[in-house]
C-alpha cells in the first residue's frame, strides 16, 4: 500500500510540475510575441494542420 502512495504521489508532482511549465511557457510568450506563440506538444506539421503528400499547408 505504501507502493501505491508513494507512486501516486509522484505521477501527481510530475503532473503539477508540467502544468506549471506549460503556463509558464505560455505567460512568457504572450509577454514576448517577437518569438512567437509557445509551442504545444501534438501541434504542429503531421497533427493539426493541412498535410499531404510530405507538405504541410501553412495558411490552415
């Protein structure tokens, strides 16, 4: 039981601690637009945007 406890409690600081990295980088990106938006994991060529054939539509 221990184990357990001891297991969940790190999945949930590892959890809390890249929420806070993820507002962090997003805060910092809003108060520095000459960088551009901060990235997301899962976004970008091949996920979200219009691709096809090894290209990846910008304007979308």
């Amino acid at each position: 039981m221990l184990n357990f406890l001891i297991a969940m409690g790190i999945i949930f600081i590892l959890m809390s601690g890249w929420i806070l990295i993820q507002q962090t980088a997003r805060k910092y990106a809003a108060k520095h637009p000459e960088f551009g938006p901060a990235k997301e994991e899962g976004l970008g060529c091949g996920k979200n945007c219009g691709c096809g054939a090894g290209q990846c539509d910008k304007s979308s």
